[in-house]
C-alpha cells in the first residue's frame, strides 16, 4: 500500500542534542499524526495534527503541520536515552474514513 | 486517556490451527477498529477495518477466509488467523477510533504470533 516519505531512516545522536524529522506526500492530508514505537509494543501517540500550518508541542516534542497539507515535521529537543525507539508519522486523506497512511519510520538511538 | 488491549500479548501454535486475538477499547467505545500485521524493521501494514456490526473491509491482497475478523461490540473486535502457517507468523496490532474518522486511532499493545 500507499506509505508516505519519511526522513531520515535512522538516526545515531549524542544525548542532549535536538533531532528533527519529517514526511512528506504527494497528496493532501487532514490529518497528521506522530506515534513512538518501542521493541515489541505497539505504537504510542505522540502528537496530532488537524489544521494546516498547526503547531503543537508536547513537552519536549514540537510538531507542525505543513502549510502544503502535504508534509509535517517532528522535532525532539534535548534528547536523553528514553526518547530511544523508532518513530512513526501517519497520515490521513479527506476522502479515507479513519485509515492511516504510514511512513517508513526514523529509528532513533541516543548515544548517552 | 484511551487504553487499548490485546489479549494475548504472545502465542505460540502448531501449524494448521486457529489463533484468535482480541483487541478491546477499555475506557471508550470504538465503532471502527483496525488490524495491523507489522514484520521485522518495517512500518505497520492494514489489513483490514473492523465495523461494529457490519463485515470488515479487507485491505487488497489480504485473505478474508484466512483472517477472520468479528466486531460484536463498540468495544471488542477479534482477529482469528485460521489455518495458521509459519508465514502467518508476525507481530499482530490492533488500533481503535475514538471518534469517527476525525480523532487518532490508538494502539494495542500488540500480538506477537509464531506458528510452528
């Protein structure tokens, strides 16, 4: 099916520093969500996304909303060893009723 | 919050039986729920959406007699992998709506399924 373009595919980082991600489509969306992943759990919800141009932060995560509808990025300021796991945003088209459309991932690891 | 459950968490079963997994919504009610099959450092892939009391819609290439699917109630649906084969091994996840189709789906914990 149908994933969106998520990047980057991996990520090594110090402990401390900011790391941003993002999708990206060639169609539009009404809704973008970012979920977090770890081994063997299913994904939990992060951030969601309604309004083109939206910008919601939850405490040290920021994400927006492209003002294209056809994109969003998610930021993680300062980042410690548990924000470790793999991050997933999804996507919903007007004409879907509740199905998401998934990027690849970004595995994230966090060097302390 | 929205807590969603699955039940079991892992299953081990012989080739050539049936495996059903419960997905439930516990503090809201969900009249769609989703079923996700997800392989090893892959994204999660539909395979089908649960109505409640209604037949679920099956995401193209996947086996409707292979993967049945029940949605009794606003907050239980079932998956039963039928016939099961060691291909048919992988980490099975659910997810709930809590609103209709405006809100984010939220997910279960996951089924970890391996056929011998």
């Amino acid at each position: 099916g149908q994933q969106l373009n998520q990047s980057p595919q991996s990520m090594f980082i110090q402990e401390g520093e900011d790391v941003s991600m993002n999708c990206t489509s060639s169609s539009i969306f009404n809704t973008w969500l970012w979920y977090k992943q770890d081994p063997g759990e299913g994904p939990v919800l992060l951030i969601a996304l309604y309004k083109a141009g939206e910008l919601t932060s939850n405490g040290r995560l920021t994400a927006q909303f492209g003002i294209t509808r056809k994109d969003s990025f998610l930021n993680i300021s300062a980042s410690i060893p548990s924000d470790v796991g793999i991050y997933f945003c999804a996507g919903r088209r007007p004409s879907n009723t509740g199905k998401l459309i998934f990027g690849q991932g970004t595995t994230l690891q966090v060097k302390p | 919050g929205a807590v969603v459950s699955q039940h079991p968490s892992r299953v081990i079963c012989k080739s050539g039986t049936s495996v059903k997994i419960e997905c439930r919504s516990l503090d809201f009610q969900a009249t769609t729920m989703f079923w996700y099959r997800q392989f090893p450092k892959q994204s999660l892939m539909l395979m089908a959406t649960s109505n409640e009391g209604s037949k679920a819609t099956y995401e193209q290439g996947v086996e409707k007699d292979k993967f049945l699917i029940n949605h009794a109630s606003l907050t239980l649906s079932t998956l039963t992998v039928t016939s099961a084969h060691p291909e048919d091994s992988s980490f099975y996840i659910c997810s709930a709506l809590r609103e209709v189709a405006g809100g984010p789906q939220y997910f279960g914990p996951g089924t970890r399924l391996l056929v011998l």
